[in-house]
C-alpha cells in the first residue's frame, strides 16, 4: 500500500449547499472557525482524533511522537480534541501528553461513552477526564449508538447539572444511520458525530440537513475513510484546477471537500505525523471549493456508494 507520504512526496455558514462560494475566512490563529450553533461558540474546523494513532502503550517511545503532534496541533490554533474509551488506551495516552506540555486556554475536550447499563455508564463517564488529564469534558457523545436509550438520558442529566456543556451522539457506519436520525429528530443535541468523505457521502442525504435544520454542530469522522482513499490517489495527479480552493495535496484535497459542506463544524483527522498535521491544517486556512468544485472532485476519485473497498 503506497503511504501518504510517498504521496506528499510525489506531489459563517451558509444555507443552501448550492449557495456555498469560494471563501476565506480567517481567524487569527490562521485556522477557519465555526460556530456551535447553539451557543455560538467557535472552534476552529479542524480538529484532533486519536481513534488508532492513540491506542498506544506505556512505552515513552510510542507516546513521545503523539506529544510532539499535540504540541504542534496547539501551536498552530487547534483547540478540539475527540477521543473515546472504545479507542482503546487513546484517553489515556491523551492524558500522558496533556501532563507534559501546554494546553491552551480554550481547550475542547470531547469523549464518549461506550458502556451498556446505568453503573457502567456513569463509571466510564467519570473515568474519562481523570484518562485525557483535564478538569471537565466539554462534549460528552454516546458512541456509536451504544444502549443509547439508557445513556442518552444520563448525559441530559449531567447536562443539567452543569458536568457537560454539550451532547451529542456518533455512529460511522451506514447500519446506523436510521436510528441515528430518528435520535436526531427526537432528542434535543447540541452535536453529532458522523462519517463523510468525498467517497462516503450518505450523509448528505439526511443527516447532514437535519442537523442544519435542528441547529445542531457537526463533527465529522473518517474523512480519508480510515487512510483507504490514499491509495486511490497515488496514481493521479492532483488536478490543475484544485489551485481555485488553495488545494496543495491529497490530504487538503479531502479535507477541503469535507469542510465545503455547510453543515460541518470539524473535521476530525488523527496522524502521529508532523509532516501530515502541518498538511491538514493548511485545509482549514485558506479557500473552500464551491458546488461545482465539489462535483469535479467526486467525479476525479470516482468513489461512490457503500465502499466495499473499505
């Protein structure tokens, strides 16, 4: 499989996705920001996964470069970071990095809670900022749909109770997406969690609407779909025309199409590389593609559907 890098090496919101313009917005830490539509809140748009690149041992030598990313994330005006105890030990290793460097002021700290019962349930969520190293957790988001029905209700309470500031739920697979949008309709949330990429654009039909109707923020996963679009990539070459949007690379390139959507808020990217976080934060800089950019960009990788190549 041809690595990302080999690939380097070779080469407010609006209303309506068709009224969506080529545009720079700039904040002064250099990154687009977005606000949560319930409070107006801003963050910028892109953000700190840790789903595979965290799930580390103890080992300094495994935790040393998740530090210098972190580290670099924070310098460059990355303020939100999403993590979940699903993801194995990446609250933890999360928790580790947070010790040793500084964090800013206005740090957003999501997790989940991927637990079945009241007990299991509560004891993950008070497990999680003692994990990631921080004094509150700003989104809490029941992963995955997980016994959502007893969770769900445990969050509002805690919301309540002034523990979260925000909900929300996530899911990244398509089997959810009926649930998912009957919760979306129900249940007063402040975010979700959904996949979408230019090669998974399920989305597009409902969720993403919905929760612009509904006001809720959006922070999107798998926007490279988990690493497998690069591949598909290596041997184009990147268009001429993606110079209209400040588009420098394939990881740009995807990100930049993630974020043209009106109703993203994040986009969530996780790498343990300097090189490729500098590369996806220059995504959230500088121009967005319009429609008709969109359309050639999903035309170009030719992905479409339900991906059996996933």
């Amino acid at each position: 499989m041809v690595s990302r890098r080999q690939i380097l090496a070779n080469a407010g919101r609006v209303c309506l996705l068709g009224a969506i313009k080529p545009s720079r917005v700039i904040a002064q830490n250099g990154l687009m920001q977005r606000a949560i539509p319930k409070t107006g809140e801003l963050l910028p748009v892109i953000g700190l996964g840790t789903y595979r690149t965290f799930n580390v041992g103890d080992d300094p030598s495994e935790l040393d470069p998740l530090k210098r990313v972190t580290d670099l994330f924070f310098q460059h005006g990355g303020t939100v970071v999403d993590s979940s105890p699903g993801y194995g030990p990446s609250e933890a290793a999360f928790g580790y990095v947070a010790r040793q460097i500084d964090l800013p002021d206005n740090l957003f700290v999501a997790t989940k809670v991927r637990a079945e019962g009241r007990d299991q349930g509560i004891s993950q969520m008070d497990a999680s900022p003692k994990k990631m190293g921080v004094s509150q957790i700003d989104l809490m988001q029941v992963h995955s749909l997980t016994d959502w029905r007893t969770q769900l209700p445990i969050l509002k309470e805690r919301k309540a109770q002034g523990i979260y500031r925000y909900i929300g739920i996530t899911a990244s697979r398509e089997e959810l997406y009926e649930d998912f949008i009957t919760i979306m309709r129900r249940e007063p949330l402040d975010f979700i969690q959904i996949n979408y990429s230019v090669a998974e654009r399920k989305a597009e039909e409902t969720i993403l609407p919905l929760a612009m109707d509904r006001g809720m923020a959006v922070f999107i996963n798998r926007p490279f779909v988990a690493g497998v679009l690069f591949p598909y990539v290596t041997k184009k070459a990147l268009p001429d025309w993606a110079a209209e949007f400040d588009c420098e690379s394939w990881g740009q390139f995807f990100l930049k199409f993630v974020l043209s959507h009106p109703a993203v808020t994040v986009a969530l990217q996780a790498t343990s590389s300097p090189e490729h976080l500098v590369d996806n934060l220059r995504a959230g800089q500088s121009l967005l593609p319009d429609e008709e950019l969109r359309q050639r960009m999903v035309n170009l990788i030719g992905l479409t559907g339900r991906p059996p190549w996933n």
